[in-house]
C-alpha cells in the first residue's frame, strides 16, 4: 500500500498533530516502506483462525459496585496546565 | 575490599545482614557512583535524597532484625513508572514535569520491600526504540566502547537502566518490554534481565504503549538478582484488568542449574540470513552449555517466526495510537496553544510539539490501520496471525520445556548507526517479539563476548508462568558462561 501526502495529512488530523507539507512528504515516503513491509502477512493462509484477543487466559472480574475512590480534586488538578475554579480549562469551544 | 557498587544485589543483601556494612554506605556509594556518571545520560532525574532516605529506614529495620526483603537495595526506576512526587516523562516532551500524586503498583511493591530509589532511569521516548536514541532527555551512553573507542547504544527501549545496571550505578532496576525493551538492551550491556508473563506484573501506574503487550520486569548483574526483585514485583493487583490472581513462585528458589530431564528446543527459524557468525556460534555454545547442565536438546520448528515483526509493527503502534490519545494538553503535561485557536488547534499543536518523530511515526501507522476500511485488512489480519505465533510455541512446548534461542542480530552498535531507517532499528527486536506477541516469560543473560569484545546475549524463552524454568536455565548457562567481563570505567 503506498500512502501520499495528502493521505498523511487526513491521517495526521485523526490523530489530532500538526503536520506542514514538508514533513507530511517525509513521513508518506516513510509510511509507505512500513506498510509495505508489514503487508508481508498478506502470505499467511487465516482461513478460521480466531483473531487473538488475550495472550494468557484471564476472564474479567467483577466488583463491588461501590465508590473506592474521589474527593481528591486538587491531586487531579495538580498536574493541568492550565485549572480555574475546580475544573481543567481549555479554549472556548462554544461561541 | 571489593567496592560495595561492585557487590551483586544478592551480596549486598547478605552483606547488610551480617552487618559488613550499612545500608548508609551502600546508598552513599552509589549516590557518588551516579554523580560520577552523569556522562552516561543514564537518568533524567536523581534522587538521592530517597535513595539515603530508604538507607536510614533499612538501617533502623535491620538493627531490630526486620529486614524486609529489598531492605537497604538501592535501584533505579525507568522513567516509564509513575513515581509518587517525581517527574515521570516517559522520556517525552509532552510529560515534562508530570509529577504523579500516586505511585505505581511495581515500584511501590519494590519500595514496600525496602528498596530505595537512586533516580528515574532514561529510555527511548514512550517505550518506543531500540537504542535509547529517541529519548527526549537525550541519548544514553553505552558503558562499553566499541572499537576505537565507538560510542555505542545501550539498546532500547530501557537503555537508562542497562547501562545503569552494567556501569554499577544502581544495584538493580526496572524495566519494561513490550517487543524486546528488557532483552535486547540487557544484552546490549552484559546483564540479565526477565519479561515475565503477560499479567505477573501489574501494569498499573506504567505509562502505557501497547496494552496488550507491556509488562515490567527486572534487570539486573545476574540471575540471582531478577529472580530476587521479580519476586517484589510480582502479584495480583486488583487495579490492573489483565493482572494475573496467582500466587508469587520462591523464584531464587528455582535456582539450581540443574536441567537433568529437561528439554531445550532450538528453533529451526531463527535462523535468519544475515546474522553475524559469531551470534550463531554463540546460540550453538548455548546450547552445549544446557546439554552439560543436564538438559537434552530437541529442534523445534516456529514456522510463523518471520511474520512476527510485521505482526507486531501493526499491532503494537494501533495499541499505542489509542493509548496515546490522552496526551491533549489539557490534564497533565505540555500544553500548546496557538493564540485565538480552537481546541482542536490546541490539540494539534500540543501533540506536533510535544511528541518526538518516532512516536509520531508510530501513531500515524496506528492511526492508518484501525482508520475505516483498513482495520480488517492490517488489525484483525494481525490478531490472527498472532494466534498462530501463539499456536506455534504451544506446539513446540509439547516438545520441549525451554527454547534457546539469540537475544539481538548483533552485539551494541554505533549510536546513530541505525536512526535513519526504521525496518532496520526494528530489525533488532526479531527474536525478542515473537515471545512477546506469545505473552510468554523470556529472559537474556550474557552468553560471551563478540570478536570486537562486547557482549552478546542469550535468550530463555518458556511456556507462560514458568518463569522458574526460565531462570533456572539462564542460571545454568551463567554458571557455565562464566561471564565477568565488565566495561572499563572510562566515565
């Protein structure tokens, strides 16, 4: 599969970074040596085989469905660029 | 006397008991022996102070006869582990300055034990590289030179702790594999270190690359000393969905050296071209050693072996795409705001500056294979391709007990050998990652040197929870290696 540029870019915002036209260039060239490799597995016969979900057998466990944990707001905060009145701030996203 | 850094864990636990020293002078000596190396880059952040901290509270514990099993050891943390209060950057940007108000479940085990911390130890950025050269706090510097004086990688991603381990800085450290990141720097530096099954370590308060592939383990100057620490870290934690509810094995215990009844399976497709002669003469040895300890050895065949890397370059970056999603400049870390921009601007901006190129590169592959229309053809062709790796070493342990097997192509290269393709820096990994994608324990311990005098490593792979096996077998061939070869203190 080879990628272009402008396939970078879509990616790119879905993944939410920043990418100039430079380096979208670089990085297609890039991708398309990795998927192109890793297509390899093209070759391998997966007719009824199970896709693998967990490497060791393990069923998820349940719990009391109780509160174990909270009222520590300023820990939570302690580490945001950027916190007014108790919450995270971010740009205004409503106009 | 021999200098207390020079000591094995082991020995400085009995030392400390039979009071030859304190855990004072323990701490002390390694303290200097960090100062005295910062030439090495092997730590983004020290903390001696923690270090002499847990010295004073061992030696309270010791002279009321508590000792608890670390009592006084001093380690190195990688930079991966949430530590309570100190940065923990993941080696990245976008984390400079995260100071975690809580602490992982596998250091706190360690430090609960009585461990105390040196400092956080450096790696490659997010977990991602084999050569500790996309780090974000720089490069780290192989304590062995190569020849006319090279500088060489320490391997990756747990360089900071390999070469930490290998120059004696720190009695032991953490480290983490989700393709390789424990064995191939381990063998990069002349020391042992053990991934153990997925789920025997919790993952808890370990920043996150590929969910389903992490695990925590310990490297160390010997077998003696994973098995010691792997037993600390080590054990059910409620906290972490896979974490395996199984009782912790005596892992020194295990440690007899004897193979007597025991199978050893060489794969036949590890094999691979290229490969330097000096590595299969080694494997070869390997092999001869375990046939002296006891063991019989059986060929074993691992036909999905070449799709591993492949497999695992799909997977392991769409796992990392998704966990790294949290990194968006509003809860902890770097921020980026683009004056009058939108938060999606913010986002966009925060995560081009604070994200180095490889983990960029790795995002963007993630993000293309579970994008719509490609999620069947690369992420579920993957899994099912997995399933047969899997499949493969299930079918194999019905023959044998262990496989043997190299740890790395080559011994340490130059730095900057390497950082312009990334097929080749992931070529590394290709006898590291099939175990990995198998969720089974697998550890290197030093095997010889290599024609230019450098380490080379050997690989114990084993069926999921027999870590003893494991060890015990790394142990006989330590026994037999005979290993001390040590880099010269040049720093």
């Amino acid at each position: 599969m080879s990628v272009d540029a402008a396939t970078v870019k879509r990616v790119a915002h879905l993944a939410r970074i920043k990418i100039d036209d430079d380096r979208s260039a670089v990085m297609a060239e890039e991708l398309s040596k990795i998927l192109g490799w890793v297509e390899m597995l093209g070759e391998v016969n997966t007719d009824g085989v199970e896709p693998l979900a967990a490497v060791i057998p393990n069923t998820l466990r349940w719990r009391e469905d109780v509160v174990t944990d909270g009222g520590i707001q300023d820990k939570v905060l302690q580490n945001a660029p950027k916190a007014e009145y108790g919450f995270f701030a971010v740009p205004k996203v409503i106009e | 006397m021999t200098a207390l850094t020079d000591l094995t864990l082991g020995q400085m636990r009995d030392g400390l008991r039979a009071k030859d020293f304190s855990a004072k002078d323990l701490a002390e000596a390694h303290v200097k022996a960090v100062e005295a190396a910062r030439v090495l880059n092997a730590f983004t952040v020290e903390t001696p102070e923690l270090a002499l901290k847990a010295a004073e509270a061992a030696d309270a514990a010791l002279a009321k006869g508590e000792a608890k099993p670390l009592s006084g050891i001093p380690l190195g943390i990688k930079d991966l582990f949430a530590t309570e209060g100190v940065q923990s950057a993941a080696a990245s940007n976008i984390l400079k300055g995260f100071k975690p108000p809580y602490e992982s479940t596998v250091s706190g085990k360690l430090f609960a034990d009585g461990a105390g911390m040196l400092g956080k130890l450096n790696m490659d950025e997010f977990a991602m590289g084999s050569s500790n050269e996309t780090s974000a706090f720089g490069t780290v510097i192989n304590p062995w030179r190569g020849k006319g004086n090279e500088s060489l990688v320490p391997g990756g991603s747990s360089g900071g702790s390999s070469a930490a381990v290998a120059a004696r800085l720190v009695a032991g450290a953490t480290g983490t594999d989700t393709g390789g990141s424990i064995r191939q720097p381990a063998a990069f530096t002349g020391i042992s270190g053990i991934k153990p099954t997925y789920g025997r370590c919790s993952r808890w308060g370990i920043v996150a690359f590929a969910s389903s592939l992490d695990q925590a383990g310990p490297m160390a100057r010997d077998v003696r000393d994973c098995a010691i620490l792997l037993k600390s870290m080590c054990g059910f934690d409620p906290k972490d969905s896979t974490s395996l509810d199984l009782p912790v094995p005596d892992f020194e215990a295990a440690l007899t050296g004897d193979l007597k009844g025991k199978r050893v399976g060489i794969p036949k497709e590890y094999t691979v071209e290229g490969i330097p002669a000096e590595i299969d003469a080694l494997w070869k040895k390997g092999a001869d050693m375990l046939r002296d300890a006891g063991a019989e050895i059986v060929d074993i065949s691992l036909p999905h072996t070449k799709y591993a890397l492949p497999t695992y370059y799909i997977i392991a970056p769409a796992e990392a795409s998704s966990n790294l999603a949290r990194y968006d400049g509003v809860r902890y870390g770097l921020r980026e705001a683009p004056e009058n921009g939108s938060l999606i601007d913010m986002y966009e901006a925060t995560r081009s500056a604070g994200f180095g190129s490889e983990v960029q590169r790795r995002i963007l592959i993630g993000t293309y294979v579970l994008s719509a229309g490609y999620y069947d053809a690369y992420y579920l062709k993957a899994q099912k391709v997995r399933a047969l790796i899997q499949r493969d070493f299930m079918q194999a342990f019905e023959r044998c007990d262990v496989i043997l097997a190299p740890t790395a192509p080559s011994a340490a290269f130059g730095i900057g050998a390497n950082v312009d393709d990334p097929i080749a820096m992931y070529l590394n990994d290709v006898f590291c990652v099939p175990a990995s994608l198998a969720g089974l324990p697998a550890m290197s311990v030093p095997g010889g040197l290599s024609d230019d005098g450098l380490p080379l490593g050997l690989q114990i792979i084993g069926r999921p929870l027999d870590e003893e096996g494991v060890l015990n077998a790394g142990y006989a061939i330590e026994q037999a290696a005979g290993f001390t070869a040590r880099p010269e203190a040049w720093w």
